[in-house]
C-alpha cells in the first residue's frame, strides 16, 4: 500500500489546500493541479501523479480537525460568492441555492465536498490525524 501525507499545517484556505496537494500527489509532475473540484477528483483516479492507476493509497491528513474549519462554513461561502462575479461563466441560481443551503445548515462545506470525492475512491483509505 503506497502512503501518502497531507500536511494540514499548511492548509489555512482553499488556495493553500491545493498547493499541498500539488506537493503530495503532482511533485514529479511538470504541470500543476488547478483549484478544481473536478481536477481533484480526476487526480484520484490515477493515471498521472503519485496515484498510478486504482492502487491502494494510505492518505494520512496531518491536522484534520483543524483543516476542516480552514475550509468549512465562510471559506465555502466565499468561493461561492466569488463564482456570483462571475454570471456568463456559472449557473447563478444553482451557485444562489448552493449559498442559502449552507446559510440553513444543509449545504456542504468545501471539506465535505472534498471528504465525498475521496470516499468516492475505494481505493483511498484516510487516516485522520
């Protein structure tokens, strides 16, 4: 099984998420992980970074806890408000619906989506430190 390590020390926002993740999972890659939702979820596919195909991974995620407020409640809040800026390129009412589920305690946080995306990947197992 091939161990890999987030360091959550260094997660403080969405942007810094994806720059550790480009350090674990693309360091012998000469291109970058870009901050995609989608991206991520192809990343644990396999076929290019550290993840080779549907090997078994040990994600271990150094400060769990404390990274699942870094991009939890305001942090999601944000990147959907910033996608609002943006009407000619996302689905306004959809992003609209995303923001007032979370203001009732029903959407999903950043993290949650995230944690959804890896559950997704049987192959990944995390072990929360």
């Amino acid at each position: 099984m091939k161990e890999l390590q987030i360091e959550g020390s260094k997660i403080s926002s969405i942007k810094s998420f994806y720059e550790e993740i480009n350090k674990v999972f693309m360091q012998n890659e000469v291109w970058k992980l870009g901050e995609s939702l989608d991206g991520f979820n192809d990343l644990l596919n396999g076929g290019f970074g550290e993840i080779k195909g549907n090997e078994k991974i040990e994600l271990i995620w150094k400060n769990f806890e404390e990274n699942k407020r870094a991009l939890g409640l305001n942090p999601t809040l944000a990147f959907y408000e910033n996608k609002l800026k943006l009407p000619e390129v996302y689905n306004i009412d959809f992003i609209q619906g995303k923001i007032s589920d979370l203001i009732r305690g029903k959407g999903q946080t950043y993290f949650e989506i995230i944690l959804e995306i890896i559950a997704d990947h049987p192959n990944i197992e995390i072990i929360k430190q």
